[in-house]
C-alpha cells in the first residue's frame, strides 16, 4: 500500500482545558489502538515463542534489508543488551540471519530468512487489514489528519524513515 504521507497545516490551537482533554483522549486512543494491533501480531507470533521485541526486529529488517544492528538499535531504542537475546533467539530459530558487513566487516547486517518473510507477511497482513479497513471508513480527510498527526508526533529521523519506507517498502513487496 504505497500512500504519500501528507504534510497537511495545524488546525489552530485549541484552549489549553479542551487541548489537555483532546491530548489526553488522543493519547488513549492511541493506545487502544496500539493495544489491538499489538494483540493481531501477538496472536501470529505467540505460535513461535516471540514477543513485541522480536516482532519489532523482524519488521524493521523486513522493511529495511541489510539494516545493522545500530541501525535497529536507534530505530528501536533499546540498548544493545536489550536487543541480544532476541536477535540471538531468531537467529537461532531461523527467522533471520547476520551477515558480516559489505561496507564494514566489524558490522552485522540483518537479513530475514523466508521463514522470517513468511511470519512477517502473517503478521504485518493482519495489522494492515486493520488499518486498511478503518482508513477505508474513515475517508479522505480523516486519513490526512490521522496521518498529519503522526508526522508531527514522531521525530524527523524516524519521519524521513517512514516516508522513504512507505513510498519503497523493499523488503515488504510482497506483502
């Protein structure tokens, strides 16, 4: 699903009471709904053993083949011991392999397996039919909104990221 993210203006400020109370119910809807898409990947990765964390690993290296560790790492933030056992976990599971570094051998580039592309495929079908679905229903302009709020939600790092991604998902073609 290739869809330009929109850079749409501001609506003005509101009062800061009704702002407090539009940023709090935001914020629990947000939640909610990172509760039910979290819940739709569970249920495809709780057959192997995996959680969010080993989630996030595969779809950052699905969406980015040849992503290192310190790539992950900053996408992720999480601390490398954060992320060891996991990547060791898939690894040894066959989800997904290191590769010694093209451009620097003391590097590891991360690669899915087609098993890994397989759960990945599984996981990331269920989340987007989710989304898919509500977008659908929700229209045009309610989409641009959604999307303009997430732009200016995340940091300019991770928004470069997510627009390079959503316009060349490389390793979610197939998907």
């Amino acid at each position: 699903m290739k869809q330009k993210l929109s850079s749409a203006k501001a609506p003005a400020p509101a009062a800061p009471n009704t702002l407090r109370k539009t940023a709090l119910k935001a914020f629990l809807l947000h939640f909610f709904a990172n509760v039910l898409l979290a819940a739709d990947a569970e249920a495809a990765l709780e057959p192997y053993g995996l959680t969010r964390l080993h989630n996030r690993v595969l779809i950052l290296t699905a969406m980015n083949p040849g992503a290192t560790v310190s790539d992950l790492l900053r996408a992720m933030r999480v601390t490398h011991q954060n992320l060891n056992a996991p990547m060791r976990q898939l690894i040894k599971d066959g989800l997904l392999v290191a590769k010694i570094g093209e451009k620097d051998r003391r590097q590891k580039q991360l690669y899915l397996t087609a098993k890994g592309r397989k759960l990945v495929q599984a996981v990331l079908n269920r989340q987007l039919a989710r989304l898919e679905a509500t977008l659908a229903n929700s229209g045009a302009e309610a989409t641009n909104g959604f999307l303009a709020v997430h732009e200016r939600l995340v940091d300019r790092d991770d928004l470069k990221w997510a627009e390079r991604l959503a316009e060349d998902p490389s390793g979610l073609t197939s998907f």
